[in-house]
C-alpha cells in the first residue's frame, strides 16, 4: 500500500514544500504516496516536520514509522515523552552549503578587518595590511556535518582549523580534539571560534567567562549554532573589556531577539536573524523522500538522532 505523509509544519510551509516533495516522491517512484496536511493520525506512516508546528502529542500516530524533521536542530522535539519512534535529523546539502558560506564570509569579514574599510571611510590612508590566512587560528567547537564542511572551506582558504567535537575524530588538514581538555586548548588557539555545536544540557554555555577567559585577548565569535552555547552576560562582560574584539551571533535563547537586549544595541555585537542555513526545500525534499524510500524498502533510515546525547 503506498505510504501516507503527512506534512506538520507551519501552513505557510506547506506551498514551499508540497512541489518538491511530490518530485522527489515521484522520482523515487513512489508516485502513489499519499502527502497532505491533514491524514486520520492512525493512517499515518511518515511525519514531515518542524518543532513549530501544532502537532506536539505523537501517541495517536500508532502505526508511523518516523518523524523526519525539517530542521537540523532537534532541541525542540528530543524531549518530547510522546515520541517513541525514530527521529531523523534535516542533514541537506543545501543547508551546508549555506553554513559554508555563511562562516567563510563572516570569518573573512573580521580576518580581512573589513568593518574598518567599510565604515570608515573618513579621508585618511592608514594602510594596515591584514596577516595572511595562515596567521589567523580558527577554531570550530562541533565537527558534524556543517561544522567539517566549514571547516573544509577554511582550510581551502589557508586558515589553520582546529575542530572540537564529542569523540574523538580524525580528519586530514584539521587538528581534532575532544573532552574539556580539548575544548580548553581549541579556544586557547582561536583568533576566531565559529560554534556549530547543537543545543544538549552538555553544550550549554560552552562559552562562559571561564572559557573566553582562556582565548587570545582580541579574539573574534562566530555563532551559527545555537543561542545557549553562550553565556550572554559573560559574552558582554568580555566584550567590554576589549578581550573578546567582536562575536557574530545568528542564533539566541529567545527569538526573535528581543528589542532591548543589549546585543542589539552592543557596537561588537554583530545580530543576524537565524539565517545562516535554511533548509532548502528541493533538496532537503530529497533527503526526506530517500528516508521515506528506505522505511519503505525495510532499510535503515539516514541521520537518526540519538536521543540520548540530544543530537
Ligand atoms: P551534527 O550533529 O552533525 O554535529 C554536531 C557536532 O557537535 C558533532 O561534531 C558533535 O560531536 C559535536 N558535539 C555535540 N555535543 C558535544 C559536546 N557535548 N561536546 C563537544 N562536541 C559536541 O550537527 P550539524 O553539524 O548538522 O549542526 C550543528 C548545529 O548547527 C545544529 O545542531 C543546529 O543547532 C545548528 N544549525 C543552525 C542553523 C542556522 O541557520 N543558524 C541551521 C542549521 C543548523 P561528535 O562528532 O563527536 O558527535
């Protein structure tokens, strides 16, 4: 019997997704699959889904077979006690181009001191070349899928990467570490963390004043991953005291970030609204329809979460 998806996101959502999902369905020959926004919770195989949706209580779904979500954080759903099948993680080449590029281009930003080319444009000729990328130390705290692909790209660039992840791990042309020790020595060496950590009880406030204490005086942030990485105030504290020179945050604890928080108002403070990496529909609509292909084909599915650890 051909499988039925249903699709609980935002219903905005839902004209972004049903074209590429019905091509993706039909290329993997499933054709027949029934995909709607609203299918009997008992007839239902397959989940789509975004945290945000309406859909929070999973036991009426009694015979599906996965939650696929939309996005690559899983914070929001891995607590959920109503969810007892597995949970598949938005892995979308798409989505890391888009982080690639979102952290080369923030990198160079404070490697090439363009904030003071752009903004100060003020008649006087102070030219105070930038070092080469091979002087600049980056450290990147999460080597998963989007941190390794920013990771790749800044080693193509010339920059000396150092990744901090859980496990330990072996990748050519970047120095890995792991454990509190490793994450000690990853922010001493960094002129610049980018952080693409997820959101877990463990990685909560990876940066305190503690550990940006441990990092080189004038060091800059990059922070893609998730908003309770950083400890805000202590950010701020070292930030006024000149020892961190400035953090690029696209993520934060509550959003949209709040009007009066003073991130917004913090000349080091440079707030992107949570647009790094989108999912992107065409392809991430592939990635869902290849787990739904292989719950199908009584195949193991592709980037499962580990509930336990949260990610
Ligand atoms: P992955 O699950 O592929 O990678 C996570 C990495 O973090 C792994 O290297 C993992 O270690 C490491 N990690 C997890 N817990 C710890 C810990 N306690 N100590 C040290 N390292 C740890 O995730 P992705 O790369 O796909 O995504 C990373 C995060 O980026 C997402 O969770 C999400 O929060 C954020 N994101 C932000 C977006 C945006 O637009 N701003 C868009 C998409 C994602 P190990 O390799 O050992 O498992």
């Amino acid at each position: 019997m051909p499988p039925n998806i249903l699709f609980a996101a935002r219903p905005e959502r839902w004209d972004t997704y049903r074209a590429p999902l019905r091509t993706a369905l039909d290329a993997a020959g499933l054709r027949q699959a029934h995909l709607a926004q609203d299918i009997a919770p008992e007839k239902v195989d397959y989940i789509v889904y975004a945290p945000n949706s309406d859909l929070q209580d999973f036991t009426p779904y009694t015979r599906a077979k996965a939650v696929l979500n939309l996005w690559a954080g899983v914070e929001a759903i891995t607590g959920n006690k109503t969810l007892r099948i597995p949970l598949a993680r938005m892995v979308d080449p798409g989505m890391t181009a888009s982080m690639t590029e979102y952290v080369v281009g923030h990198v160079m930003r404070h490697h090439l001191g363009m904030d003071r080319d752009i903004m100060g444009q003020d008649g006087r000729w102070t030219p105070d070349a930038p070092p080469l990328a091979t002087q600049r130390r980056v450290s990147i705290l999460g080597l998963g899928t989007l941190g390794l692909a920013a990771a790749r790209a800044l080693t193509g660039l010339g920059f000396p990467v150092t990744g901090w992840s859980r496990g330990p791990k072996s990748v050519d042309g970047i120095a890995t570490l792991h454990g509190s020790d490793g994450l000690r020595e990853a922010l001493r060496n960094a002129d610049i963390a980018v952080l693409l950590l997820p959101d877990t009880p463990a990685t909560e406030n990876t940066l305190s004043a503690e550990t940006l204490a441990l990092m080189p005086k004038g060091a800059f942030i990059v922070n893609p991953g998730r908003g309770t990485l950083i400890d805000d105030d202590a950010l701020l504290a070292a930030l006024d005291a000149g020892h961190i020179a400035h953090a690029t945050l696209d993520v934060f604890r509550t959003e949209p970030l709040p009007r009066d928080h003073p991130f917004w108002a913090h000349p080091g403070v440079t707030v992107t609204p949570h647009v790094a990496a989108e999912t992107r529909p065409r392809t991430a609509s592939e990635i869902i329809v290849e787990n739904i292909r292989r719950g199908e084909a009584g195949a193991p599915f592709l980037h499962l979460v580990d509930r336990t650890q949260g990610y």
